[in-house]
C-alpha cells in the first residue's frame, strides 16, 4: 500500500497516477484497488498514460473494482469479453464509418454531457477507456465535477432541489441521439424500463452532487417541459470551465471516471475521416443512489 501517487490535472478534478503497471507485465501487476478506488473517490477521474493493455489484463482491472456490465447493445467483436465494448468508428470493412451511419450516430450521442448507465436502477461506478486509437485533432473527453457544481448553488436552491426525483430513461436519451438509430426492440425496452434516482445524491462519503445528464428525462411529478428546462439549466452550469477537466488523449491511456458524481462528454472530431478506437468497460454499482 502507499506505493501510488497522484499528480492532479490542475483542473477542479482527475489526477495523473504514477506507480502502478497497468499492462500488467511487471512485478508491480496486482491490483491495488483499495488505494485506486479511494483515489477515484477523491479525484473523480484517474489517467494511467503509456500502458499497452491487453483485453485480459483490462478485464482483470475492471473486475478487482466490481461486477462488470453487459451493454443493452453489447459488442460483438471481443468474443471471448463480452464486457469489453469498442467505442470505434471504424466499420466491419476496416474503414470509417459515415456521418450518418447508426455507429456513428450513437457515438455522436455520446456528445451529451451524460453519467453512464444512470437509466439502471443500479447505475455503474465508473467507466474505464482505453485509448487503441486517437485522432490527430478533437475527441477529447471532458469531465465535470457535479459535486462542485452542486456547492456553487446558494442555500435556499440546493435546499429546492434536494428533495426532487428524476426520471431516467434508456429509449428517451436513444430517441434523442442525432440522427436514425435502428428500432429499438420490445425486448430492450422491456429490460430498461424508465427508473427514478435523487436530483440531489449523497455518496457514502457525505458528500452532496447533482446526478442527472443525457439519460435524465424529467422530473417526476413536474409538468415535462419544466423538468427539461431545469435539467438544462443545471447540465449548462455544471459545463462551466470551472467544474471541468478536459482530457486530451494519447495512445495507450487508460482514463477511469467516477459516474456517481461527475458528467463527461466527448468532443466532437471528424468522424467519418479520422479513426478513434477506446475499449471500454464499465463496473456495475453495488446499491441504487440515496437522497439527502
Ligand atoms: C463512454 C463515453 C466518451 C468518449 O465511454 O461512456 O461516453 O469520449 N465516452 O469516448
Ligand atoms: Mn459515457
């Protein structure tokens, strides 16, 4: 233990971790994730830079966090880890996909600032990307601190909002993706059905964020357009400089985010020219989110 360090972005959140060999070929292999799962607790968003992973040893550090998730639309293309899923642009020819193309539609979806399977009862605890592949310009990931945004709001407003459920909703955030995705099927839709969290969350920590992003519908019990518009209104100042750190990718980073109290979104890039190729999984949550 005590073997890691952290060097911060700089930014309100997301730390550099030095001292742990995540591709797993030296005799610092093990796991630590104590120590990591605190880091990712303090810093929301953890880089590991300059490691070639194989699929194994990926799988082997999502698992030391938790149980995997299986995507509604899992991939196929890692046959033996149906937990890995290539975030890709790159078509079954080996080309790039078209602007249009559904892959390249739900990857553009991922440009709404979002936390990751929050339509779940129980939404995953983090996300980890490895970059196979990276465009010479954009695709970057940003992250914000909705812990921050949540303290930036005076007294009287938090105390509004703390005792407000949202609506999430798997089939509402894929009919808002930006262009034509293929229908949605009776079975997926059967398997999501929307789910309600706290506007207002408490980590086991104490500590209070705004939990919403793409997949928040509205608020429940409000008329539609006004639970949508207050929505906005907290995804725009949670957006601010302030609240963000923007991760400008190379080759081989592995980036770990903490979905419970931080949005991220991908930057847009050109998309039907440049490749981006990340293997992602994601660690499911042990226990739905709690209020104040
Ligand atoms: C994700 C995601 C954004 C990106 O993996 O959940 O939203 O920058 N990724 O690829
Ligand atoms: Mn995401």
């Amino acid at each position: 233990m005590g073997r890691l360090s952290y060097r911060p972005t700089g930014a309100p959140l997301g730390a550099f971790v030095e001292g742990f060999d995540a591709a797993g070929t030296g005799p610092l292999a093990a796991v630590p994730v104590d120590e990591l799962a605190a880091g990712l607790a303090a810093h929301g968003v953890l880089v590991f830079r300059g490691a070639a992973i194989r699929p194994e040893r990926f799988v082997e550090i999502g698992r030391a966090f938790g149980e995997l998730e299986i995507l509604p639309e899992p991939d196929k293309r890692h046959p033996g880890h149906p937990e890995i899923f290539d975030l890709s642009n790159v078509g079954p020819d080996g080309g790039v996909v078209a602007y249009d193309e559904p892959q390249s539609v739900f990857l553009r979806g991922t440009e709404r600032w979002h936390t990751d399977s929050s339509f779940r009862e129980i939404p995953c605890l983090c996300t980890m990307l490895n970059a196979i592949e990276v465009p010479p310009e954009g695709g970057e990931t940003e992250f914000a601190d909705m812990r921050a945004a949540h303290d930036a709001l005076d007294a009287e407003r938090r105390a509004e909002l703390a005792g407000l459920m949202v609506v999430h909703s798997y089939e509402y955030s894929r009919a808002n993706n930006p262009g034509e995705m293929d229908p949605m099927s009776d079975e997926e839709r059967a398997k999501y059905p929307p789910v309600r969290h706290p506007l207002v969350r408490v980590d086991a920590d104490g500590r209070r964020s705004l939990y919403l992003g793409g997949h928040a519908s509205h608020i429940d019990g409000w008329p539609e357009q006004r639970g949508r518009e207050l929505l906005a209104e907290l995804v725009a100042l949670a957006g601010q400089d302030r609240f963000v750190y923007r991760h400008v990718w190379e080759r081989n980073d592995l980036v770990v985010w903490d979905n419970r109290w931080t949005l991220h979104r991908l930057r847009p890039y050109d998309i039907a020219r440049h490749r981006r190729v990340m293997q992602r999984i994601t660690v499911a949550g042990t226990e739905p989110p709690v209020g104040p």
